[in-house]
C-alpha cells in the first residue's frame, strides 16, 4: 500500500494503549464465505479460546519449514510474516493498517502476535522489506511484546523506522542494522538470508531470499516491474533471471493489483507528464499527493528545482520524509530551493511549486486546509493550478470530491489522474506478476497482500501457469503453513494460530475491551438516551416526571407523543420493580428501565441507542 500519510487521524500522544479483540472482522470485510472452518467467530471471543485450546498448535518437526502470515491476507495492509525453523523464528515486516468505520477512535489496527509472544525467545530477527506503513507501523508496539529482536534492513527504512519510534520514547531503543543488497546475513543456528533489489514508490525496498536445504523461499513484499510498454527493463531481468536460476522452493508475492490486466503504468511515465504539468504552470503548482511516495517526491523537487522555482513543502509525513531523503543523500538540493511558505510571496507565481500532503481529503491535512481557506499562509488564487497525483482510496471518495469542489470554487484548476495520467501505482498488476511467476519458477505458491478474492485470483494465475492446485495455498490471517518431507509438499495444518484484531489507540494504557468499539459505533449511529429518575428510597414512588436527554437520536421537540410514554412507561417500571423490594436494588432498577425503555424505542423508531438511566435516591 501506498499510503503513508495517515488518515482521520488524532493528534499523537505517547503512551498508547493496544486492546484485542478476538476472532476476526464481520465479514463486510471481504472474508465472506470461505473456510469457515479453524476459524474463531468474530461474535464469540470466549468460543474462539476453546477452540483454540482444543487445538494446540503442535512443535514444528525437524527439518520441517513453518510459515504464518499473521496479517495482510485477509486485508490490504498490517503485514507481518514469521517463518519458523530448526526452533527459531524470523518475523518479515509488522505493519497497520488503518481503522475504518468498523473501528471508531482507534488510531491503528495490528497483527495478532500471540503465536510469537509465546514463543518469544525462539523470535531471532525482524527483516523489513521497505519504509510504508503497512510494513513497518507495527514496530513501537509490537517489538517489546516478542523480545526486542534486532531489526535487519536497508538504509532509508532503518532510518524511518527510527523517526517512528521516537514518537514513542517511553519504548525501548530498537536494535537496527542496515543490510546491503546481496550481502548475506546469517540469523541464529539456521536461518540465512540476502535482499534483492525490487521496484516500488520508496528507495530502498527490498524483496528477501531465505536460503533453506529445500530451496529457496523467495519473498517480492511490495513490488512492480519497472519497464518499458509491457517490456521489463534490463536491470528487472538481471535480478529475476539470477533469481530464476537457483533453485527456487516457494514464491511468496504480493498481489494488491492482481485483478488489473497487463502491466502498471509506469512511474517514468508518470514524471514524464509531471515534468509537462511543472513547466507549463504559468502560474503557482499545487502538487497533493502522498508523503509515502517518496520517489515522486523527489523527482518533482529536482524537476522544479532545474527549472529554476522554489520549493514550498506543506504537512508533517512530507516534510519528516523530504527531511530523510535530504540526510540519506536520495534528494540533493541548492541551498534555498525549499523555502518556507512565508516567503512564497518574493517570487513570481510561475516559480513557485508547493507540495502538500492530504490528496485523499483527509481532514486535517494541508491540502484540505488550503482548499477551506484555513492554512495560514498558502491561500489559493485565480490561476493557481493544484495537481491531484494520487489515485482516490476506496472509501475517501466522497472527501476527495468535497476537497474538489472546495479547490474549485477558489478559482484554483485541477488536474487529477482521470485527466492526466500523473499517478501510478506501487504495485504490480497481472502481467507483471505473471512475468514474476514465469522468471521465478518455484516449486511452491503463497499469495499474500491483499484481501481472499484478490488471493484467490493470483492463485489462480500460479496454476493456470503450471503450479499444481496441492502446491499453492491460499492463506488467512493465523494460517499455519508447513513444508514437510523435505521439500517436497506443502500443507495447511487444521490448527490456527491466533489472529484477533490487535487495536491501538491514544488514550493511555489499559485494558479495553470489544465493549468500548460497539459504544462508539452505537454512538455515532445510534445515538445516547439519557433517563434521570429520582426515587423515594422509603416507598420506591418517583418523584415527579423523570427527565430525559437525548444526543444524535430523534428530535425530542417532535417526539412528544413518544416522550409522553417513555416517561409513563419509566415510571411504571421502576415502581413495579422497587415495589417487592426492601431495600432497593439499584442495579435491577436501572437493568429494568434499559430494558423496557429499550424496547420501546426500538419498537417505535427502529433505533437502538445507548440508554443511560440515572437514579437518585432521596
Ligand atoms: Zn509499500
């Protein structure tokens, strides 16, 4: 995933705390209807621990290969891979993924690491394929949880990875060393590994080779096929025929793009329609895109750098990532190109190019600023182009429209992707990962990245280029993989390890449950229904008419008729529930009056919201 940026989200304080919620998602998630089975049900964390129990995850046999994908297969993001081996474990990437409307006031989703903290002295290393999110998001919360094993990488992501966890200074200092491309790197009694250098939208990434007496497992994490009208470019085919040619055991790849026939349009293509759009502005370019693209970013920089204009960077993941590209030497500038947007104004508008975060309408972005007018100092004019170089998120496009209309109705242009062709994406489609199969020819495949439908449609690619339908599996979230018989097949054990949702949101630290995400949702759909009764302790009577305040439910001005019962119907049910009892028993007053009230409600508006009864003894 591209997404670096992070979206609706609040401002970050430390001290996060991470809760769990057993089972997996409801099924609008896109696991609908496939291999029930294993799985713990969403609904019932309790059923899904006896299950768990009944069925014990058995010790790896000796010169057996396990392999777990604890995320990023039923979803696009919060990857996370542990491959197991001689009795020690590698984990490859821990990323989020961002919450949704499943999961209000949650700042990230992560994997479940059970099966690792369990086992967390057998954890040996973490290798990280490249610098998004998606894969590296997990680390401050997750890192402290499986024994704070050294972190091997490359360079730019080691460098992000640290940023990232000095958001968090409380944590650990992380153990991270920068790996070069080829070098081989030795992991505990077993394990050797090398990197291989992949195409994506960040320097730096990686796909990984882990030597095993089988063969090869050979991982692309993130990638896509930089080449030229369906022809792969010659270093692409340097790297995969070297690959091709060794004895390759299991292809592990990505497969966000599968559905989408052919070859991805390419990032050259990309800068060169971008470089058209940065020297004919006549008057300022405003670029929106993602701070995660940092490739894009640096060519435009240097592009409007060469044309002689100013460089004006807006939103905090732009300038921390710009700020990192600068230090590691991937961008290099004259003194004065990037300028802080106060100084905007000493220029002509033809040499000016801002570059801001916020092209998905998120809320508090700086492009969603800019275009309310509400960015202190970039406000946009007639003749202003703003440059949209990102594709839309399912999900954000109603924000993207609204960011639109708002740009346009200062008299700003707008040139997005369905216009021009001024974005690509990180990810291969079809016909590159048919080129990737056909170049690395492994005897096994495992689809990951992606949600099931898009698993199963690269399976189906696997086979219909000549895997046979037993040498391919199509994970879950927990699946337990092994290798057994000494290379020779693969199998998906009946056993799961645990793959609940692992929240984390900035509250504090503390042990929150299911429970509170229903109360969010229930409030933000369903509203709250506040009941303030006072009764007479001695003869359980209310006194007078109860009060009731309601938020996001029904207009109560309207509702008289309806009010009219609630408070009748209030009355009844606590004086018919105090009438049997000496002394009171609050709690079973209060359970009564959520209960008949409830039902009321429901009955008469079709809405559920929370009830809040209030008693007051006097
Ligand atoms: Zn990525």
């Amino acid at each position: 995933m591209d997404i670096q940026t992070t979206p609706r989200r609040r401002t970050q304080q430390p001290g996060r705390r991470t809760f769990q919620r057993g089972g997996r998602r409801p099924a609008r998630q896109g696991t609908e209807g496939h291999s029930a089975h294993n799985h713990n049900d969403h609904e019932d964390v309790r059923r899904g621990e006896r299950e768990r129990k009944r069925m014990p995850i058995p010790k790896l046999e000796p010169g057996d290969i396990r392999i777990i994908p604890l995320g990023g297969v039923e979803e696009v993001g919060k990857n996370m891979t542990a491959i197991e081996y001689g009795g020690e474990i590698v984990v490859v990437d821990i990323g989020v993924q961002f919450p949704d409307e499943q999961t209000p006031g949650v700042d990230y989703i992560i994997p479940d690491t059970s099966y690792l903290e369990e086992r967390a002295s057998a954890v040996k290393a973490v290798l990280v394929t490249h610098g998004h999110l998606d894969h590296i998001g997990g680390i401050p919360f997750v890192m402290g949880k499986i024994g704070n094993p050294p972190i091997y990488t490359t360079l730019l992501t080691a460098v992000m990875i640290k940023k990232r966890q000095e958001e968090f200074p409380h944590l650990a200092k992380l153990n991270i060393e920068v790996i070069a491309r080829g070098e081989t790197l030795r992991v505990g009694k077993h394990f050797s590994f090398r990197f291989f250098e992949t195409t994506h939208t960040i320097p730096d990434t990686v796909g990984i080779i882990m030597d095993t007496p089988y063969g090869n497992i050979v991982m692309t994490g993130d990638i896509k096929i930089d080449h030229k009208n369906g022809v792969p470019e010659p270093h692409e085919v340097e790297t995969f025929s070297a690959i091709g040619k060794e004895k390759n055991l299991l292809l592990i790849a990505d497969s966000t793009n599968v559905e989408k026939p052919g070859f991805s349009y390419s990032e050259r293509d990309v800068h060169i329609n971008l470089h058209k759009i940065i020297s004919e502005a006549t008057g300022r370019l405003i670029v929106g895109t993602f701070a995660s693209l940092l490739e894009r970013i640096i060519f435009i920089i240097k592009d409007a750098e060469e044309m002689g204009k100013k460089i004006v960077i807006e939103g905090r993941s732009m300038k921390t990532n710009v700020e990192i590209a600068r230090e590691l030497g991937l961008l290099s500038v004259h003194r004065g190109t990037i300028i802080p947007a106060e100084e905007m104004q000493n220029y002509p508008d033809n040499k000016i190019v801002v570059l801001a975060t916020g092209a998905q309408g998120d809320e508090y972005a700086a492009l969603m600023r800019i275009s309310n007018r509400a960015h202190k100092t970039v406000k946009l004019k007639k003749g202003d182009v703003t440059l949209l170089s990102s594709s839309v998120i399912p999900g954000n496009e109603k924000a993207v429209q609204k960011l639109k209309d708002n740009l346009a109705r200062q008299g700003a242009k707008i040139i997005h992707n369905n216009i021009a062709d001024v974005h690509s994406s990180g990810h291969s489609y079809g016909g590159e990962l048919q080129w990737v199969h056909e170049m690395v020819k492994a005897r096994f495949f495992m689809p990951v990245h992606g949600y099931h439908h898009m698993l199963r449609v690269h399976a189906d690619m696997a086979e219909r280029l000549g895997t046979p339908e037993k040498n391919i599996i199509v994970p879950d979230n927990g699946s337990v993989i092994e290798i057994v018989e000494e290379g020779k097949r693969i199998i998906k054990r009946k056993e799961n390890a645990s793959a609940g949702i692992v929240m984390v949101d900035s509250l504090g630290t503390g042990d929150v449950k299911d429970v509170v995400i229903r109360d969010r949702q229930m409030l933000s759909e369903e509203g709250i229904f506040m009941i303030v009764a006072i009764i007479n302790l001695k003869t359980g009577k209310v006194r007078k008419s109860p009060d009731i305040i309601s938020r996001g439910f029904v207009y109560l001005k309207e509702s008289q008729d309806l009010l009219h019962r609630v408070r009748f119907l209030i009355k009844k049910t606590i004086e018919t529930a105090t009438s049997k009892q000496h002394p009171i028993n609050f709690d079973y007053v209060r359970n009564e009056v959520r209960e008949t009230v409830g039902k009321l409600l429901f009955q008469e508006t079709h809405k559920r919201p929370i009830i809040l009864p209030v008693l007051i003894e006097v």
